[in-house]
C-alpha cells in the first residue's frame, strides 16, 4: 500500500488547492515547484530540498519550538517566548531578566540555558516505513500492533543512538501510513546570549496574544556549545561554541508586501484529515470543557499567589502556558463558529462513503475503514474527559515527582530497551532537566489548590470511568462530599510530605522501588497507589493507538485514492518533524470593510503604551520612536521601523521561533504566532484568513542596535551596528 | 468691531486648513470656491448659497433631527432614530411598530407623527447683529446685558411670527459676535409613511452606536401635510400633502469611493473655540462624572422595568437617549486620551496672548480678555456638578409636570410679550406635545426610582450648592441618612399624589396659579416650594451667560484678529441653524496597520446576524442576501449592495437625518452617525479619522423595493420598483 501512496502523493503534489496551504517535507518542495514559483520563488527548489545543505542546515529544533544558527559561532535567533523557561531560570526577585533583560557582554557572561535545554541539528532522515509495518504480527490487535511499531521503533533509535551525542525519533505520517526516522546531533550546552526585557519581547502579552496588529518583539539569542573537540559535551568551562555548518545571513533589508517568503521548522501538530465526528466532538463537548476548567485553573494560580511576588514568578510561566491554551481553545470555539468545517468535511465524507460503494473492489477493500474507525474513536470520546482533567497532573510535582520516580524506578527493574518509552536512560536527562526547572518553580499553596481542583473535578466524573483507586485513596464512599474530603485529606498530606522541598523531590529520580514501597510521605504511597492504575490507563491508551494505527491508514488509504479523482494535492499532518511552508507578505480581511494591512510600525507600539504590563514599552524604546531615529533600519515602503509582518505561510504550535527566510534563504524574521482567524487551522485551513505573525528582523537589529547596544553580536551576524554613537543611558526604565 | 470680524471671515475663508473640517453657513459657500473644487465639485458653488434655491430649499429640520424633501408631495426622509418617538408612540404591546415597521399602503393610512412633531421649512436668514447688540445699555451687568439681549431677540421673533404658520428664531454665533434671525414654515400635520423594523433601522442597536464598520438601515419616511389652503394647519382630514418648492432626486447610482459629497442640515452644538481650560474640565469633571452617573440611572431603568415588558417599551426611547450620550462620554474621554487637545489649544492660548501683549493697541484692547473669561468660567464650574445632576429631571414627570405648569401659570400672569422663552404661546404647543409624549412614556416606579437617584445625588453635593429647599422639603437636616430619608418621602409622595394619571398631569399645563398654590398633592407642593430656589438658579444663570456674552466676543476677536494672522480659517461654530459640510467618501486608519474601508456590504450585516436584539437581521432580508437578489442596487466598485458609507465631512448631534448629496445635489444617503474616532469632534476635528457614516441611499431603495414592497413610494420619488415580481411573503420573521 505504501508504493501506491507514494504515487498518490507525487500526483496530488502538482495539483492545486488552497493558496499557501501546506506544511511540506523538504523533500517535496521540488515536486511544488509550480506552486513555488507562482508564490514567487525564483531560484530552484531544489536547493531547499536537502536537510543538510544551505539554508535547511541552518535550522534547528528546540524541542516543542525551532530555531536557527545565524552565526558562524553558533548564535541561535528563536523566540522571546521560547526562551522563557531559561529567562525565568536566571531571576531572582532581585535580578529579574524577565522585566530587565539580558544582554552576555561578552561569551562568557552567557547564562546556561534552563535544565534540559538542547539545540538539535538534524543530519539524517530516512523512510523506515517498511521496517516499521512488517514487524506487526498478523491479526495483531490494538495491543499487540501497537506494541510491535514500539518495539520496532525504539530498536530502530536504539541503533541510531549508538552514535554519541545523537538522538533519533521515528515518526509517522498519514496516520501510521508511513514511518521515518530522523538523526538529529543533541547539543546539550545552550546558554543565554540576550533576551529583550519582557516589555519589548512580551509587548502587549495575553492581551495581544493571537491577535493583529501586533508589537511584539518576540526574539531571544542563544548559544550552542560544545565540547573542544566540537561533539557534543555536557555544560563545562573548556566547551566552546558550536561551529555549524551553515547558518543563515541576516536580510537587512527585510521584505516588502508581496514578497515571497518561507518558514521553516518543527511544526508539532495538526488534524486536517480528522474525520467530521472528530470535529464535532472537539467543538462540542472538548474545547467547551477545556475552557471551562483551564478558566477555573487560572483563577485559581491569580487567587492563590495573590501579594506574593515569589509565587507569582514561579507560575508565571504555567499561567502563560494555560493562557495560552485557553485562548487558543476560545478562538478554536469562534473560528469553528464562522466556519463551514464540519459540514465541508461530512460532505467530502458522504462523497468518498459513495465513491467507494460504487466499485465492488473499493467496497472490499475500504467499505468498513469509516464505520471500524468511528467505532473505535466513540470508545475513546467516552474517557476524554477523564484525560482532559489530568491533563496537567504532569505539572503539579507534588503528584508528578514521586510517579515519575516510582515509575522509572519499576522501569529500571528492565533492562534499557525493554523499558517504556520515556523511561530509558536516553530519556534521563531531559526527565531530570525538566524536574530541575519545575522545581524552581514550585509553590505548595499553589500546588495543592490545583492539584485538589483536579481531584475534584474527577470526582464529579460518571462512575464508569472515574478511578477506583484515585477514589479509594481520597476516602471518596459516595457519602461524604467530595469537596471537603479532598480539602482535607489534601492538607494532611501537603503538611506531613517531605517532598515540599525540591531537592527530595528530585531525589525521588534515583531511589530505588523498596524506597518507595516503604515510605510513609503520603505523596509516595500514593503514587505506589495509583501506580497499578494509572499502568492500565497506559496499556487502554496503547491499544486504542494500536486500533487507530490499523484503522487510520485504511481511511487515508481510501482518502488518498478518492482525493486522486478530484485533483486535490496533499502533504502529510504537521508531527514535529521539520518542514517548510511558503506564502508572501500580505494581509487580509478580517471582517466587512476593514483590511489588516501587513507590517505594524513603532509608532502602532507607541500609541499602544500605557506603562501598565503588558503594554509597559521601555521609556528608551519610547524617546527612539518620538525621534524616529530608526537608522538603516527604516522601511522606506511603510515609512517607519517595521515591528511584526504577517504572511500566508501554514504554521502551527512548534513553529515558534522558525526562521522566516526570503526567496535567497536570508533571515527576514521570526515566526512567532498565529492570527484569530486561523486559530482552526490546526483543523482547517482558510485560505482567505489564515495568517502567520511574525517579528520582523529590522526590528530585532534596531532593538539589538539602538536600544540594547548589542553592537558585538550585531557584528557576528554580520550586521554592522548603526548607533554606536549613542551613549548609553539607563536600559528599560 | 462686528464688521471688523466680517472682513477677518472673509479674508480667512480663502485660507486652508485641515481637510473638509467645516460646518460653513450656506453663504459661505462661494468664498472658499477653491476648497470646494478641491474637494471635487465641478459645478458653482453658487447653486448651494440660496438657502431657498434647489437644493437647499428642500432641506427641513424636524427640530432636533434634519431631513429633506425627497417627493413633489412632501415626502420626507430623515432617520429611523429621528422618527423613534413616532413609531414608539404609535406602538403598542400588540401591535408593536418598533419590532414590525410600519408602511402605510396609500396615504390615508399615513400615522400621525409624534405630538409636537414639525417639518422646519426655512424661508429666511437676516443678520440682526446690529439690532440685538445695540440694545444692551453701557456698562451693562451680566444680567442686564442678557436681559436686553433676550428682549431683542424677543421682540425680533415677535414681529418675524406675525406671519401665521411661521417660527422664527434668532441664532448666536462667535459666542455672541454675530447674530442672525431665522424664519421658518412650521408645517405641525406630519405623519409617518414608513419605518422598517427596528432589526433594520436600528441593526447594531448600541453595541454598533459609533462604530463601524455598520449596517444599520437608519432611515424613516415622513409626510408634511397642509391645510387645503396650502398654509401649515393642525392636523385634520382635509388636510393635503405639502408641495414643497424644492425636493431632492434620488441618485439611485449612489457614490463611489472618493466621491464628492456634501451634508445638509442642523448641527446642534460644537465647542471648537472653547478655551484650554474648559476642555480640560470636561476631560477631568464633567466627563468622568456624567459617565458615572448616566451608568447609575442606566442600571437603575433596566433594574426597574425588567420581567415587565410596557415598562421597557415606555423608557426604550430614554434608554437609547442615556446610552447614547454615555457612549459618547466615554468616546470622548478616550478621543482625548488619544489626543493632543489641550496641549495644542495651551500652546495658541500662549501664542495669542504674547501676540496680544507684544502690543500695547492690542494690550488695551484685549489684554484681560482670556483673564476676565477664565474667571467667570471657573465660577461656572463650581456649580457644574448640580446642573448635571439636574439636567434629567425635564424627564422625570412627577417633577416636570407640576414644575412646568406652575411656572406657566406664573408667566400667564405676565403679558405674552414680557414672558420667558420658553413660557410664551408660541412654547405652547411644543410643550404640550412634549409632555403628551412624555405622558405616555411613564412608569411611576421607573420615574420615582430616577428621581430618588437625582435627590440622593443632589444630597452628596457640598453644602455651598446644595439647594436648601430641597434639602428642607425631603427633610435633609444633616442627622438623618439621606437615602432613607428620601427613599421614604418619595414612597409617600407617589401614594398620595393624583399625578401619577397622565391626564392630571397634562390638566397641570392649564392650571391657575391659585390651583398650585392650593394643592394638597406632595408634588405639586414641591412644584411651589421649589419655585423661587428654581427662579434663583435661571437667573444666576442668565446673569452667568451675561457676562459670558460680553468676555466671550472679546475672546473670540481677539483670536479671528490673531488667526488671521497665521493665515487660519474660520467657520462658525454648530448653533442648530443650517449648515452645509462637505468631503469625500473615504474610509481611514483607525490604528496601526488596520484601514478601514468606506462601504459596508449587505454580506457583513449578514455575517453579524446571531437573531438576538440587535443583530436580529429578518430572515426575509437574509435570504435575498444569500441569493444576492439585488437587483439595480448593487455596487460594481464593491460587488455588493452597499450599506452604510463613511465620508470626511464635518457633523454633528442635530445632523441626524440630514440629507447626504452629490455634486449635482441628488440624494445619495442619509447621514446618521460618527465614528467613535469622531467623538471629540465637538471639541476638535482630526482630519484623519473624523468621519461620518451614512445609510447609502441604494440600500434604503432595496429594503423599501426588495424587502418591504413600498413600490409606491418609490414612484412617487421617481424610482421604478425593481421586485415587482417578489410574492409579498410574510414579513420580518
């Protein structure tokens, strides 16, 4: 089936639908070339199609955000928003980066990066689809598909990892239709070369996010370091910063309206070939749910680290991250409101259920592939709920540090590659580098009213997928109230926990599985409690993939078939793989006679200026724009300093800090989010709305130049500074 | 000095400055030719400077609202909210004319307009500056110089009315420079022809107030109706259709962006000569407070009157009157955030007085002008509070009836010719209609609610302008709580008073002084104890206008003479007389990167519709937009059929329902709003967003041909119906 999809794919590829739609492998972009070209990419595609030439060598993963090198010395432009977690990290109440910045006057001024942290270059990416499928034993159920793809997943990255310092996944595209593996060089010592106050590179904050016109300044820079030998090395003072092969040029210049442009990075997840009930259940009964509780959290952390600065930097970064998802939730509530999605997709459904009815071999072959997978998906709809609610117990440490360690403790009972995935020493670091950062991040206030609105919250769940032993455990019998009884057994357990201090909590990572049998800290025996429990819920959750993986790609198999009659091209869901998406600088019509022009000006930040976070632009950043002293950087089209652009390409979450590169492969900006209107484009893709924003790079040199006196890093990137002239004053008053 | 200010108009009318500001006086008009030409009229500006020549001649005021004739037989057009008062008083719970709209099948259907409801017809303006200034004695005292000024205009109108069916008044201008006589054809037989639903005449409803982009089909259709003598008559049935002299035709073309448009009617009132400091007070008193207070009484209407429907439809009317002038407070406060006002008003007060001090002729002259004005204003402002506090009681009939009627029994005693404005027969019928409408629009819970609000609000004043009779008659002593007190004395009052019959209210208007006098009724008694405190703060106040009428003139010579000067022009401030503003159809730029365009489409009132008040579009007009049935109203320039338009000319409150024309002066809309940029504009005009918006005349014909089947009044205004062959259906559903 797989060869015929290939052929399906390389028809689709020269049809066309959708403008800029698409979220394309590299791979593909010479098989687009029409489209390429008509979008106004002059020089051949070709170029972009090898991961490891210029300018695809250039990018880099974050993991869950991208990057690229813009330096010979291994500089890495991303996100504001990416590099948080590290910004937060290095402050204290005393020596808040968040609200000042930060600026390494010289390379070893650098901070290191949050725990964790890694710069990832891919160097390899390689189609393992027949390895992958033909380890699946015949008549395989859910559990047992699910298990052989595992198996023979984690012995495929097991191989590739031999190589030190590598790390290696293996994805799947068309839902388990095709299966690559992708070797990526895990650079380990990251560290802060700057980050803009939060009043530049956070400007207009929860209130802005998501929205046009838009005037933030969402850039950081790191650095990747390696050992002297240029191999990866853990953080140490002899490293030295990493050589890339390629890096990207920076266009000083930037774009104009119309211009070409590209995004290329890691986009982590879409659904645009879900089926109609998908939707509807995520309009209906997921995203209304979500928003109601994530509402409830949020008030919550506001309530709780109220007059408590300490407590409010700590969750500053979970109170963003939550915003996040509820806005997106709320916008997804709205697009899908003005859209015809659900009943395009039924339409499209009706047509392909009839196509292959009409033809006794198509009926053979795909005539139960829907009803088996709706079948499938209404099981899982029945628990969603359930799993919406812990959606978050991995944030909340005083529940996730004694299950991850118990977890991993059971695990090391195994030897390395029989272990879960995500249990294996390859996992170890990351594990503790996110435990490290979460600890710093800790609140046992906070922590227990979220953690107890979750209990509560299950136990209002029907009977039938409520956990028994969660239940049990709480003294939940039906004849007490809920409420209370959680109130109260969690205040017992918060004031006789040892694990309020975070070096026990990380402690917890190496202990062995009798420490944990025989402890008597509430918080452990709990998670010895639930860990039976929440093993099920993992082995239900594997064999409900397994399922979909069998069902999935017989639907796309038909899917893809029947789209061949009608011309439509495709390319595969977004999964955190590296692609790339074209389109050009434009703006839209977000409603009846109003027009969102495409680039926002300094002056647009400066009428937005309250002094009040988050519109708190810097006094310095002020006096520069009433003087208009924007330097070289000036955009002669718009007649002022260009702040973000927008552009037609197809982006999604983990697209954050992609680079935006112009047709000859220079650094034009940053991506760094999505409009209103295309907040169902994880879903649907609309042509007419779907708009990304991005930062534009002549903003990022004038703040890096006229108000930050980067001068030094200017000139690595190549830049010469325009304003060394100007003394400086007192940074972000 | 008047004919000095004659010449310095002249020599300033040649001059330019910001865009199409200007609300010019008809005459004007030939002197700036070349703004008018500029701006895009071909032809003479001649044509429009005869206020009884086509097209002015067929410009009305309804007195409050403009309007125009638009037929040979009197039909006039004018706003759906300008004919509010008639469709609510002719609506009843049943038969609601508000939700339904109203057309009238042949003109003996035709409802009969609101009481006191008149079509203006202006047949003359004459300066009278000579006359009126002449009559104030030498060294005359604030009162004496508004006394005398009074009686000139007094005597002037008087001999002006002898004309029977005539009304004449006489206007100030420049702050009392310049005064002008104006004798009107007061035709008192108006009826309403049509009204859509208030789902189209008031789409939006508040929410949209100000705003665009807008769809609201803000238009009604009234009749004039004479006697068979052709002469103004009170309303009876053999009356006959008006012939007006001159009426519009209709430009069922309509305007394309940029074209030349011109507004024709009755600006209210606007302050673009108030001094630095009287903005300020609005900014930081005036505003702030009145949007405190208007937000009270708001809450306090929709508190009072819900779960009962007659109490709703009795207040709509004042409810959407509160709203309005609330939204504009709050725009204005903002419009002046935003602004840089006060600052640019500051720098040419300094400017002018250096200019005056620089010279000791102009020193003489003029040295403590800004000085003496300052002073009288800021007595002004200490009572600012308690006159808005008051300014609602008019409303409040409990008050207003017995308050009214007495103080006309006093005046009766007086001959006709020595009463106050307002008190004389000529007053009569207005005030009668007034309270007749009034009458119908009362809830006595409402009313004593407001009331008790007033009373409490006045009792929080400072005792230096506290009223002491009020404060006695509610039996405020300084010991007892003030709202229990007046909470309790109001309960009483509305049990034993006869007042709460309409019919013993208007019985009050022709009550003899010794009736009042007499009365045991609680709120006639306040009525009298009241009286000479009232009588106190009208003549306080005429001697305050007094003195404003001498310092004011000096002020404004003092600036036409230093403007002149900078080479600056000048245009009388709005005073409700006729005015004509003109301009190009032109959207703008509200904020960074968005523009806003000039035409809204009936696919945007469309994607508004949610079938809740106010967006409740009627089915009927969706479902001839989803077929685009639009006949020959549709716009090629926009592919749709326009809805609402913006231009660049200068309005204001009492522009409602003034007629929007072409260069060949057809009718091509109806101006009925600003935008919420525009807000200030009564303060000061910002070219860049001062915009108006007009219902397109092209939309009005569709929803009268396509929508409401009125294919007989679109012949009578010379359009041929299009939809003929559309089968009535059910309307508005």
């Amino acid at each position: 089936m797989r060869v015929m999809i290939f052929v399906l794919l390389s028809l689709m590829w020269c049809g066309f639908t959708g403008a800029d739609e698409g979220m394309w492998l590299p791979e593909q972009l010479p098989q687009i070339g029409e489209r390429l070209a008509a979008a106004g990419l002059e020089t051949s595609p070709g170029s972009f199609a090898n991961l490891t030439d210029h300018p695809m060598g250039a990018i880099v993963s974050l993991g869950g955000c991208s990057a690229s090198f813009i330096s010979p010395d291994g500089l890495v432009a991303t996100n504001h928003h990416c590099a948080l977690g590290t910004i937060q990290f290095n402050s204290t109440a005393e020596n808040n980066l968040l609200t000042d910045g930060f600026l390494a006057g010289s390379r070893d001024q650098e901070l290191p990066a949050a725990p964790g942290a890694r710069v990832l270059v891919t160097v390899r990416a390689d189609d393992v689809t027949d390895r992958v499928l033909s380890s699946i034993p015949p008549d395989a159920d859910g559990t047992a598909r699910f298990t052989a793809i595992e198996q023979a997943k984690k012995e495929l990255i097991a191989a590739c990892e031999k190589t030190a310092g590598h790390r290696c996944d293996v994805a799947s595209f068309f839902g388990g239709s095709l299966f690559r593996i992708y070797d990526q060089l895990e650079i380990r010592d990251v560290r802060l070369a700057y980050a803009p106050p939060s009043s530049i590179g956070k400007y207009g904050g929860d209130v802005d996010n998501w929205m046009w016109p838009r005037h933030t300044g969402d850039f950081s820079l790191y650095r990747a370091w390696v050992g002297p030998d240029g191999q990866p090395a853990d953080p140490a003072p002899e490293n030295v910063p990493f050589k890339p092969e390629h890096w990207l040029r920076v266009a000083t210049d930037g774009v104009a309206e119309n211009d070409f442009v590209m995004v290329v990075g890691f986009p982590g997840r879409t659904n645009r070939y879900r089926l109609a009930s998908e939707v509807e259940h995520a309009i209906e009964t997921e995203y209304p749910q979500q928003v109601e509780r994530l509402t409830k959290i949020l008030e919550i952390i506001d309530h709780e680290t109220e007059g408590r600065p300490e407590a409010m930097v700590a969750y500053a970064a979970m109170s963003s991250y939550i915003n996040n998802v509820l806005k997106k939730s709320q916008g997804m509530l709205a697009g899908f409101a003005r859209s015809d999605s659900v009943a395009r997709k039924q339409a499209l459904e009706t047509d392909l259920v009839e196509w292959i009815h009409a033809d006794a071999d198509r009926e053979a072959r795909w005539g139960d592939a829907l009803p088996q997978l709706e079948t499938f998906l209404e099981e899982h709809f029945a628990t969603g709920r359930r799993d919406q609610i812990f959606g978050l117990l991995g944030y909340l440490q005083m529940w996730a540090a004694p299950a991850k360690g118990y977890r991993l403790a059971r695990e090391r009972e195994l030897p390395d590659s029989e272990r879960s995935p995500g249990y294996q020493e390859r996992d170890m670091a990351k594990t503790r580098g996110f435990l490290a950062m979460m600890a710093r991040n800790f609140d046992a206030q906070v922590d227990r009213a979220i953690l107890g609105q979750v209990f509560e919250d299950h136990a209002a769940l029907p009977e039938s997928v409520r956990l028994e032993a969660l239940d049990q455990w709480l003294g939940l019998d039906g004849e007490v109230d809920p409420a209370k009884a959680i109130a109260s057994r969690l205040e017992t357990m918060y004031a006789e926990s040892r694990l309020v201090d975070p070096e026990a909590r990380l402690a917890l990572l190496d202990a062995e599985r009798s420490f944990f049998e025989a402890s008597d800290d509430p918080f452990v025996q709990l998670a010895v409690a639930m860990y039976p429990t929440l093993l099920k819920l993992e082995a239900d959750k594997e064999a409900f993939e397994g399922r979909l993986l069998e069902a999935r790609p017989r639907v796309m198999g038909a899917l893809l078939a029947y789209q061949q009659t009608t011309g439509s091209e495709i390319y595969p869901d977004a999964n955190g793989t590296l692609r790339v998406t074209f389109g050009n600088v434009t703006g839209y019509v977000p409603r009846d006679a109003t027009v969102y022009l495409p680039f926002t000006t300094a002056e647009g930040m400066a009428a937005k200026a309250t002094g009040v976070t988050p519109f708190d632009a810097p006094t310095r950043t002020l006096e520069a724009i009433a003087e208009k002293d924007y330097g070289p950087y000036v955009s002669e089209e718009i007649g002022s300093l260009p702040v973000n652009f927008l552009s037609s390409v197809d982006t999604t979450g983990g697209n954050s800090g992609s680079a935006t590169i112009d047709a000859d492969g220079r650094l034009v900006g940053l991506l760094f989010d999505g409009n209103w209107e295309s907040m169902i484009s994880d879903w649907d893709f609309l042509p007419k709305v779907t708009r990304s924003i991005h930062v534009d790079v002549r903003y990022m040199l004038w703040v890096l130049d006229r108000i930050d006196d980067a001068g030094h890093l200017l000139e690595e990137i190549g830049v010469a500074p325009a304003f060394r002239e100007v003394p400086p004053g007192p940074r972000h008053q």
